[in-house]
C-alpha cells in the first residue's frame, strides 16, 4: 500500500481512503466496469459471456445561437457550433461506494454530477449498469449540456432511441 491509498482517520462506519489508482473496477457476478481514475466508464465486461466492450462518455457542451428570434430551450437545440468536450476541474471530485449490494462511481463536477450503479441483490438490475446524471442550474450561462456515448458495439446503420423516454 502506498501513501496514497493509505485510509483517513475517520470515525464513521465507513472507510474512507484516497486512491491514485489508474483503474477502478465494479463487479457483481454477471457485469464488470473498468473506470479511469477521473470516473469515466471505459469498458463493461458480461462475465458469464465472456464478451467485453469498450465505452467511453464524455460530457460535453453547446453554445448557443443568438442569430434567431428564437433561443434554445426545452424543445429547441439550436446550437452555435461544434461540441466541446468539458474537463474535470481543480475542484472535481471522484467518489467510489463499494458495498454488499450496491456499488457506486460518482463524478461530482462544477457543471454536472453523473453516478454509475452497479448492484448485487439477485435480481433483475444485477444485468444493468445504471447511469444517473444531474446538471447544476446555477450556472449563469447559456448552454446545452449532453452526454457523447462511444462504444465498441457494431449494430452497421441502425440506430435506436426511446422518443425522449416515452417507451
């Protein structure tokens, strides 16, 4: 054990260590997920199956265009350009629950907080990796916040959506 993964005095019931691990792992008995040491997911491993894809999520940021009568919102994506990748910050902390049944990653950022949940409870969830994001309404900026999701899954030209959660 090196300094860094040495645990803090605490009085609680949980044991808080800091970590300069360069991978953190999740698993149950069905799915593994490896994470970089800034919490983005970077592959889910189907362990009966033996099949492993790689993933990658990036938040990422719109501006907005301000040559309409129209701005973005709700119901309008009106974008100024280009995406931009949003860096973890100074100030950006990286949080890992781990627990008989429920294990977590959370990226805690200045824009935006996403959790990973990973749980062991014999039931149907144990087959999923569930993804939470959250995004911070006290920014003094307008912009249009999104999640890029790139995968290692080859489905050729098809692509498949939900129609904004209705099914």
């Amino acid at each position: 054990m090196n300094e860094k993964d040495k645990p803090i005095e605490s009085s609680g019931p949980f044991k808080v260590e800091i970590t300069d691990k360069k991978l953190i792992k999740l698993s149950n008995r069905f799915l593994s997920a490896s994470f970089s040491k800034a919490g983005g997911l970077r592959s889910v491993q189907h362990l009966q199956h033996d099949e492993n894809v790689s993933v990658r999520l990036n938040p990422i940021r719109y501006g907005t265009s301000m040559n309409t009568d129209h701005n973005s919102g709700g119901y309008l994506f009106l974008p100024n350009g280009e995406a931009e990748d949003i860096p973890m910050g100074d100030h950006d902390l990286v949080r890992i629950q781990r627990g008989p049944l429920v294990s977590r990653v959370e990226i805690l950022h200045e824009m935006y907080g996403l959790q990973y949940k990973l749980t062991n409870t014999n039931g149907s969830d144990d087959y999923i990796i569930e993804l939470g994001a959250t995004t911070h309404l006290n920014m003094n900026k307008d912009i249009e916040l999104a999640l890029r999701f790139t995968t290692g899954i080859k489905n050729g030209d098809e692509f498949f959506t939900d129609l904004n959660g209705f099914q």
